[in-house]
C-alpha cells in the first residue's frame, strides 16, 4: 500500500496521461475527513453513476444526498471522456468490502469474489464514478472508456501498481453490480497496455466540442422517506419495511437507494443482522430477492442498491435480525434516501 498523492500530483499525473481535465470548485479539500481514515491506499474502484447528464452527475458525486454526504468518488468521468474532479481524500465511494479482496489487490494477485463486508474500502482505495445508467443498454463511448483507461492507468503509474489493481465496486462488495456493459477483465487488459506505454508519447483523448445528448438530461428525483415508528422484530424472522409509502421505488425506475436502520443500542453484540432488496408485482406477490447483506449488533446500519425496477414491479426491503437467546430486537428508525429517474 502507499500514501495517497497530494492533489497536485494527481492533476499532473492524469494530465501526463492525456486526460482532460475539469477542477470543480474546492475538489483539493472537500473530503470526508474526520469521519475515518484516508490511506495508506492500494488501488483504484470503478463505478457507473445509474445517472445521465454530465451536470446532474457531477452535482450528485460532488454534493451526495440525504444519508450519504459527497463526495462521493474523487473524480467523475463523463460521456465525452472528461474528467471532473470533485474530491480529494476520504469519500463516500467503496464502502465496506472484503478484507480478502484488498490483500489480493495489495498482492496483485486474481481476485477472489467477495463474501463479506468487513473492510473500510472508502480508506484504501481512489474511485472514479462513470457517466453511465447501469442497466447494461447505456452505451459506453469509446471516448469515455480511454478516459477511464487512462486516469486508471495515470493513478497506478504514479505508485508504480501494475493494472491488477484496478478493480470494479462488483469485485469489492456483493452488495453492488457496478460497473456493468463492459468487463473489468477487458479494462485492466487496456490499462495493463497503457502502463507499458510512455506518457505523452501520443495525442491526448479527443474530447467533442460540443455537449452530447446525454448532458440535456433532467435533474434526477430524490428519494428521502423516514419512519421512526418503533418496531418489534421477532428473532429469525424477515421484516418487511414500510416508509411512506408501501415500496421504496415503483417500476419502471432506475435509481441509487440507500437504507439505513436504527436498531436499539442494547442489542447484544452478537445480535446477526441481515437486510435484502426484493422484487413483487404489483400485488405484492412473485418475490424475487437480491443478495442478503449481514452486520452485526445494535446501532446504525446500512444497506444499498443501485440499479433498474422494471415496469410492473415493487422494490421493498426486509430485515432479519437474529439472536443468540432468540430475544427481539426493536427497529427504533428507519430511512430510505437517494437520487432516481424514470424510465421506459
């Protein structure tokens, strides 16, 4: 691992690599400090957005939203292949992830699928959010993924990491699909070609002149619901939780939601806690579940999902909370928080 690069080394290391860059606002000190450690870091985590338009998406990583404040990745690349720097140190971008797949990436070696959520990724690792709605049709200019190439390739060059530690957010948590619509294998393949060239030994990435569509597209709708009705939950047993309304989203929808719930502090420590995303129609029946995520005891936790509700279909989530002496827990706050267009 290494110590993270002062602001103006990265800005001249991706510059080198023939990136164009946007400095937004005070990007060199907005960070999340004092709210964890930054550094010593080990590699770089690839995102896509679920988002369209350049500004909305700039705005959103720089800024975030109720229950994750920005920034949200230190920069974001767009569909014309820029680069907009919006942070520089701690940010809300990784999460928790496997403890195995950083000793992997420390050790450059295949990664193995993550299983568990145990490692501070926010502390380890640069992120670069990608322009992209995530539902597998967005295309991915060729353009933006040299850019995604290079400012991969710039960050690793300057540590002097081969392209193995270039990784998706899907290859740190099983909480997450992103990015989708390419393979990582692909990606680090290119950066891996990159590295064994010399920077500045060709011409910088052809940027357009002119905004493309997908800079005209609205400003998304943010979800911000809360219920701070107490409830029981009965050991062993999956909870169902309502907001203010029935579901978290209704279909058809992309959206970038959080969940946070409040447990009583008194929860024994051992207390295994688990929340899942699930799909209905809109009967409530048919249910098809995402992947379950574990904490454990009392206090807050956190649970996320990015990606599309399709016509037709409900997404709920329900809480499982088990313990030793099969005692309840009770649920004393719950919310649901983040940013989501309409689709067809």
């Amino acid at each position: 691992m290494a110590t993270p690069l002062t602001a103006a080394r990265v800005l001249a290391a991706l510059r080198a690599e023939g990136v164009t860059v946007v400095e937004v606002g005070g990007w060199r000190t907005h960070n999340r400090a004092g709210h964890g450690a930054w550094g010593p870091v080990a590699g770089v985590v690839v995102h896509h957005t679920v988002t369209s338009g350049t500004a909305a998406s700039v705005a959103i990583c720089r800024d975030g939203y109720a229950g994750l404040p920005g920034p949200l990745c230190h920069g974001v690349i767009d569909k014309r292949g820029v680069v907009h720097l919006v942070g520089w140190g701690r940010a809300n971008h990784a999460g928790s992830g496997d403890g195995d797949v950083l000793k992997a990436v420390i050790a450059e070696k295949s990664l193995p699928a993550p299983n568990e959520n145990d490692t501070d990724g926010n502390a380890r690792f640069y992120g670069f959010e990608c322009v992209n709605l995530g539902d597998g049709k967005d295309p991915w200019p060729a353009v933006q993924l040299e850019a995604m190439v290079r400012a991969s390739a710039a960050l690793c060059r300057a540590h002097g990491w081969s392209a193995a530690s270039v990784i998706g957010h899907k290859e740190w948590t099983n909480t997450k699909t992103d990015p989708r619509g390419f393979t990582m294998a692909d990606l680090r393949a290119r950066v891996a070609s990159r590295l064994r060239k010399t920077p500045g030994a060709d011409s910088p990435i052809p940027t357009p002149t002119t905004p493309s569509q997908e800079d005209t597209v609205p400003n998304p709708s943010m979800l911000n619901e809360s219920n701070p009705t107490d409830v029981e939950l009965p050991s062993g047993e999956w909870v169902g939780l309502a907001f203010t309304d029935p579901v978290v989203h209704s279909g058809p929808r992309l959206h970038n939601t959080l969940v946070h719930v409040s447990l009583e502090e008194k929860a024994p420590d051992d207390a295994l806690v688990e929340g899942r995303f699930y799909l209905t129609d809109t009967s409530g029946k048919h249910p098809s579940a995402f992947q379950t995520v574990t904490r454990y005891g009392g206090g807050g936790h956190q649970f996320a999902l990015s990606g599309t509700v399709p016509a037709g279909k409900h997404l709920r989530f329900q809480l499982r909370v088990k313990t030793a002496d099969a005692s309840p827990v009770t649920l004393l706050h719950r919310t649901a928080t983040g940013p989501y267009w309409a689709t067809t």
